[in-house]
C-alpha cells in the first residue's frame, strides 16, 4: 500500500508512521526517560564534576586573595620606602644647606681677615710711602735754597761779570724772603 504524500513520492504504509520523538502517544514515556536520564546526569554533575571543580575555584579564590594580600603588604612597604626616602632626602638637603651655610659664613669670615689684613698692610705702605714723601720734600725744600742759591750766583755773575761768594747771595735771599 503505497500512498503519496505532498513531495510526489510515493511511501510505503510501514512509513507512513509518525517519527517517534514527535509521536504524541510516546511523550509521557519520554517525558518519564526524559526525568530518570536528567537525574542521572545532574547526580553525576553534582557528585563527580562539581567537587574538582569547586575545588579549582576555591584555590583560584584562595591564590587571588594572597596575591592580593602581598600586592597590598607590597604597597604598604614601597609606601613606607618612599615616605622614608623623602624623610632622607629632606634631612639630607637639610644638612646640606647647614654645611653650605656653614662654608659661606666661614669664607665670608676669612673674607674679612683676608680684606683686614691687606688693609692693614696697604695702610702701612701708605704710612711707609707718605713718610718717605714727607722726607724727599723736607730734602727737597732743603736743597731749593741751595739751587735758588747757586742758580742766583750764576744769574748775578753773569750780569755783573764779577764772582759772588753763596753765603753773600743766602744772605741777600734771606733778606729778600723775609720782605
């Protein structure tokens, strides 16, 4: 017995039977499969995949929380470090500025013991040079009689065409100056 269905093909009466998961007379066993087969699975889930699995969580959970743990100790530490390096730096800077100030103050003193020294020194050279000074003048006006002297003596001379004596013309100088 054959009959056609609505592609043209002609089928057997042995097939013309519905698929048997779509067969509604076939559900409620299916259906009773369906529970048995998704207990079995969810038990062999539950009792033999879950527990390594859970397993691997809680480790991955237990490693996270150390790393975190050491990463916030890390901080913690390089915090500190830093909070120590800047005490340092600053103490260090501190020191330096008191040794620079220190040096200045220092070099500002020999400065002076320095500008002292040689201003004692020039102030005696100048005492030297002007003692000196004060000579060669004394020396100086002491021989301008002399040559005011000697020259008058060749100034008269010569005019009169007679020898003066330089005790006459001191004499005649002297009384001249005292005019």
């Amino acid at each position: 017995m054959t009959e056609k269905t609505h592609t043209g093909i002609q089928q057997s009466a042995e097939h013309a039977k519905a698929f048997p998961p779509l067969d509604p007379t076939t559900f409620p066993s299916q259906l009773i499969w369906l529970a048995i087969t998704f207990g079995l699975l969810y038990i062999l889930v539950r009792r033999v995949m879950l527990p390594p699995l859970g397993e691997v969580v809680k480790e991955r959970s237990s490693r996270i929380n150390a790393d975190l743990r050491l990463t916030e100790e890390l901080k913690n530490e390089a915090e500190a470090a830093l909070t120590n390096y800047n005490r340092a730096l600053g103490e260090a800077r501190a020191r330096a500025n008191d040794t620079a100030n220190g040096m200045r103050e220092k070099l500002a003193v020999e400065t002076n013991e320095q500008r002292a020294k040689v201003e004692t020194n020039m102030a005696a050279m100048l005492a030297e040079a002007e003692t000196r000074i004060a000579a060669a003048k004394a020396k100086a006006f002491a021989s301008v009689s002399e040559i005011a002297s000697d020259v008058a003596s060749a100034v008269v001379t010569r005019l009169i065409d007679k020898e003066v004596t330089t005790d006459e013309v001191k004499k005649a100088l002297i009384q001249r100056a005292a005019e």
